[in-house]
C-alpha cells in the first residue's frame, strides 16, 4: 500500500513539474514576442494592414532640336469613394450636391449617382469607382465636388494616378524614341531607343506614400501627402529634326509599298557635327503594313556591296595603287579566281577604262582587279587600312543593340583564298547602315570622321545639366588630296552620264553618292534576294547633311538596283529639305547680285555675316539656328518659348546696330 502511494506521489510530483516547465515555456515565449520579436511581429501586422506604395515620378520629356515634343509623361488619375468612412450626417448632407456636380461634369443623371452611393454605403463598399482616366485639370475639379472635398477620411475621397507615356508624334521614329520598363524580379531597366539609352536622366527618383488595407486587394491613402515627394526627371534635348524625320519616314515608306520590299531604314545626319536629323526604320507586317519593327540602320549590320567600293578606292589612292586616271582593263566583265567569278552587272563589262570611271559605273571586274594586283601579295596592307580608319570597331552608340563590324584578317582562321577579292566589292564584311553612312560622312566632311550624334543636351527646366559635345573618331581617315578625289568620283555617279546614279540627277540642286546592289542568300539561289543602298550627301559642293538609304528583299519583278529602289529615296529628301528650308527665300531675297540662288545654312551664314548689314528674317527657321546665326551677327537675342519662331522682334530689315536686342516667339 505504501509502495502505491509513493508512485502516486511521484507521478503527482512529474504532472506537476511538467505544467510548470510548460508554463514556463509559455511565459518565456511571451516574453520573447514582447520584448525580443515584437518589432518584427508589429511589422508583420502592420504590413497587413498599412503599406508604402512607390510613387512613380514624371519622366521627363524627350524633345527635337527645335522644342517639339517626341514623348511626353501624362498622369491620369481615377477617383473612388470610400462608401463606409463619411459619418451618416456628412454622407446625408452632400450626397445629392454630389450627384448634382458628378451629373454636370459626367453626362448621366443625378438618380444614377445617387443610388449608386447609397448601394455601395449599404453594402460598405469602400472602393466605389466615381471617374476613371481624368486629366489634371479635372481631377482638380472633381476632388473639389461636395463631400470628396473634405478628403479622405472625412470626405471619402480615394485618388489613384497613374503615369503613362506619350508619342506625340505617333509612329514616326517611334522605334528610334523608343521605351523603357522595369523588370522586379532583376531590379534593372530595360527597353530600346533613346528612351532606353538616356533613362538615367529622364526616368527621375520615385516617392513613396503611406496607404491603409480597407478591403482585399483596396487600399487608401492615410494622408493627401507623400512620406517621400518623387523628383521628377530632366528633359532631353535629342537632334531629331521632326520636319526631316517626316519627309525621310515618308519617302521610305512610299519606296517599300512601290517594290513591296520586306523593310528598310533611312538615317539623315549633319556632317560637320555628326547629329542625326532623321533615323527612320519599317519593317513589313503579315498584312502588308509597315511600322518601326527594329531599329535596323543601328542593329543590323549587312554585306554593303558597291558601297563599300568607297573604301577600297580610297586605298588604292592613298597607296598610290592607282590615280583617277590610271586604265583599268576590265577584262570583259569577268575575272575569275579558284573558281569563283566575279562579274560586272553590264555583260562583256566596260573595257578599258580609267580608275575614276570604275567607281563611277561600279565595275566589280575593274575594282577587284586593282585591289587584287596591288595586295595580294600581302592583304595585310589592305585590311590595315580598314582597321586605321576604325571601320573594325562599333561607334560606341549610346542606344544599346549595336552591331559589331565584321572585318576579317588574314590570320583568321575564316581567311581564304578568295577573301580579299570579295571584300573589294562589299562581301564577305559586315557593317551597320549608320556605320557605312560615318565613312561617306567623313569624306564629305573632308577627312574628319565624326561620332553620330542623337542627343543635343540634358536640361532641367530651362537650365543645361550636360551638353553632348561634338566627338571625333578618326581626325582624318586619309590625305586631303585622297579626300577630293573621292569627293569628285562621288559626285560624278550621280552628275556624269555614265555614272550608276544619273537618272537622280537635278539641275536644282546637287547631291553626291554611291548606288549598292548587294546580293542576299547568295549561296542558295533559290532563296536569292537583293539589298539596294544609296548613300552620299548633299550639296555636293558645301555637304550640309549626309544620308544613306538601305531597302532589303524589294520585288525582283518590279526592280532591285539601288540607283532605282534607294536611290530616289534620297533624291526625295534632298529635295524637300532644299525646298522646304526657310532659309532660301530669305536667302534669294538677300542676293542682289544676280548671281544663282544660295541654297545652303553656310552660305547664307557667310553672306549674312560677311556683308548684310540689316536683321535677316528668321520665322520659321528652329530656334536654335535662328539664335546661333543673330548671336553671330553680335545680336543679343532672347527667347520666349519652344520651337520654331513664328515672330520676331524688331522685323527683319531693321539695320543691325551692337548689342541690339532681338525677342523671337517661338511655337
């Protein structure tokens, strides 16, 4: 019996001890949750109920050269009710000037919103819809309505924005203007264009705002103001010249619907500073439409064909290879080398003809022939002079998706027998069309190879943060006297009857170039197509702007030849931008010489500078090149607005006296 007892007992004792370490445990754990985890705990709780949203900021502008908008942030706003939150006699006393206001702005009955209100309080909906995508000006309006005016816990008013952005000018250069997102799950941006490319200034630094959980997935702004105001991002300044980038988009897209061609790219650049004033790219969809699929003139690089003939001649003249008037045989159109022929377009080729006039009629014969006789023996020398000029590398674009070159050595394992043939003519190398264009751009600028530029200045508000200056890749990529050779054959393709380009040729106004008819697929006849190019510049004379044309795939049955395809793509811009440049009837005005019409910015310059003593009439010229030519002329100058000038101040005519104040109005 006593032996029973004890084991009770000590059971008893056990249970006990057992309760005890559990209430200690207990204890312990409170404790622990209290003191040691409650911040974490609180946090917790208060994540399920109070969150900060991100406010995003508005991203800055991306403007033209001359002031006009290319993409735009726009905030749209929603405004909700919150049904439950105004007290019974603030609801009662409001809810019918409400409807009333809602009635006037909205359309729809008075009735309408009153029972809507009195359903979503009935049913406590705290997230009632009221107006969805206002703009500023009546997001104002209707926050001031009766009751929303009272805010957000004593009025109900619930206010979501949203940032969108806009093209103001549609699908024009819309894959050049481009976008750029944010990717959560790798915390980077992303995107294309020169939205993508300059998002560091333009994208600006986010808020963050304080809101309440009211129902799953409905939360409410705790106050109308953010715990961390967002900062808006600077404005960019690009050197898209929208009246050019119109004429170049247009043109392109006529040419690609003529020959039913599968896309094709224009880039317009200035050549003595290197800004891109038009940069068009279209590809064709399944329906047959065109819009700016791919940046093609930065991201696809090709085999130039004859284009690139501009570069073995200026070897085979810095070399002293030849000179423009050396006889070249062309050897009845045909050479042949391990097999593989080269042939010229025109059967039984040109005969014996002179270096200059091998350019001119583009004869592959004549042009692999001087490249062949001269550096076979060590195509070191030829492919040395590519890499000098810097034709090997990319041009370091700021728009991400360039292409790298491809310009093969000797000592590359791809090298044969035939490559350095084939590259005299075009193949068997790669460049971008805004590569090729730096090259034509260059001797057009006699000699000095400039980076292609898209971007003006960064400005925040009125105020310069950066200015992108002018930057120069090659200063010279051969001799002056190589340079005007070269410049005289350019312009004799298109002015010389012989040459490939002579059907563009105008007695208005001149232009010098190349024509390129690149085959495509070559290697499988069945799939056979075609790249057409012309690239060159314009005036011949005094080059203001450089361009190049590139059309893949045009319909065989229809034409393919570069000089008919691309060719008046660019005799079309030419033309529109001579025609349409403000400056020429101010100009024909001013000479009074009776000489013929000047037709470019530097010859009115120097005209206007050298020797006209009156204000010269600037309406209608860009605002940037209406204040650089008055400053020139020791004018002060002020500005009042954004784009071209529509009026000035005093009149042109007026004779121009030191330090006279000028004020130009721009639209």
């Amino acid at each position: 019996m006593a032996i029973t007892e004890k084991n009770i007992s000590n059971r008893l004792y056990f249970v006990a001890g057992c309760m005890f370490l559990f209430a200690m445990a207990v204890v312990v754990k409170l404790v622990t949750i209290q003191v040691v985890e409650g911040d974490h705990y609180k946090k917790k709780a208060e994540d399920s109920t109070i969150r900060n949203f991100v406010i995003e900021p508005n991203r800055g502008n991306l403007y033209s050269d001359d002031g006009s908008l290319l993409a735009t942030s726009v905030t749209r706003y929603d405004v909700r009710f919150d049904a439950v939150t105004p007290k019974q006699e603030v609801f009662e006393a409001h809810v019918k000037a409400l409807s009333d206001s809602l009635s006037l702005v909205f359309g729809k009955p008075s009735s309408y919103y009153q029972n809507l209100m009195r359903k979503a309080r009935a049913s406590k909906n705290r997230y009632l819809l009221l107006a969805r995508d206002l703009g500023y000006t009546d997001y104002l309006r209707v926050s001031n309505f009766p009751m929303l005016d009272l805010g957000p816990y004593k009025g109900g008013r619930i206010v979501e924005q949203e940032t969108q952005r806009e093209h103001p000018l549609g699908a024009i250069a819309e894959r050049s203007v481009g976008w750029e997102k944010f990717n959560a799950e790798t915390s980077k941006y992303f995107g294309v264009g020169l939205e993508r490319a300059f998002g560091e200034y333009l994208r600006g630094k986010q808020g963050r705002r304080l809101k309440q959980k009211i129902a799953k997935g409905q939360w409410k702004p705790i106050t109308d103001y953010n715990e961390v105001e967002p900062v808006d991002g600077y404005d960019v300044v690009s050197t898209i010249d929208i009246n050019i980038q119109d004429v170049a988009h247009h043109a392109l897209l006529t040419q690609l619907e003529k020959y039913n061609a599968d896309h094709g790219c224009v880039v317009v650049m200035e050549v003595e500073t290197g800004e891109v004033k038009a940069i068009s790219n279209l590809g064709r969809t399944k329906s047959g439409t065109y819009y700016e699929r791919l940046n093609y003139a930065i991201g696809e690089s090709l085999e130039p064909g004859s284009t690139f003939k501009l570069m073995s001649m200026m070897a085979a003249l810095e070399d002293k290879a030849v000179d423009t008037s050396t006889v070249i045989d062309t050897e009845n159109g045909v050479l042949r080398f391990y097999g593989k022929a080269v042939r010229d377009s025109r059967r039984g080729g040109y005969g014996e003809i002179t270096a200059s006039k091998v350019f001119e009629v583009s004869s592959n014969t004549g042009v692999v022939k001087v490249i062949d006789e001269f550096y076979g023996d060590q195509p070191e020398r030829f492919v040395n002079r590519i890499y000098n000029i810097g034709l090997n590398k990319p041009l370091g674009l700021p728009i991400e998706g360039e292409a790298n070159p491809i310009i093969p050595y000797p000592n590359d394992k791809d090298w044969s027998g035939i490559s350095l043939q084939w590259m005299a003519y075009g193949y068997g190398v790669e460049l971008t069309p805004l590569q090729i264009l730096s090259l034509y751009n260059a001797v057009a600028n006699d000699g000095e190879m400039v980076k292609p530029r898209l971007i003006k200045e960064v400005r925040q508000w009125d105020q310069p943060v950066k200015i992108m200056e002018k930057e120069v890749l090659n200063p010279s990529i051969c001799s002056k006297e190589t340079v005007k050779k070269l410049q005289s054959m350019l312009k004799n393709v298109v002015e010389k009857e012989h040459g490939t380009g002579h059907r563009l040729y105008s007695p208005n106004f001149s232009m010098a170039g190349k024509t390129g008819t690149a085959q495509k697929d070559y290697r499988d006849k069945s799939k056979l197509n075609y790249i057409s190019s012309f690239v060159g510049y314009f005036p011949a004379e005094a080059p203001k702007y450089s361009c190049i044309v590139v059309i893949h795939e045009p319909d065989k049955s229809v034409g393919y030849y570069g000089a008919d395809v691309s060719g008046p793509v660019f005799k079309s811009i030419a033309h529109k931008i001579y025609t349409n440049s403000p400056l020429i009837d101010t100009v024909d005005e001013l000479n009074k010489e009776n000489k013929p019409a000047l037709k470019s910015y530097e010859a009115y310059y120097a005209k206007v500078r050298g020797s006209h003593q009156a204000i010269p009439d600037v309406k209608g010229m860009s605002g940037m090149d209406a204040v650089s030519l008055l400053e020139n002329l020791g004018l002060q100058v002020e500005v009042e607005g954004q784009g071209r000038v529509v009026k000035q101040m005093p009149k042109s005519g007026v004779k121009i006296e030191d330090n006279k104040k000028v004020v130009l109005k721009l639209s």
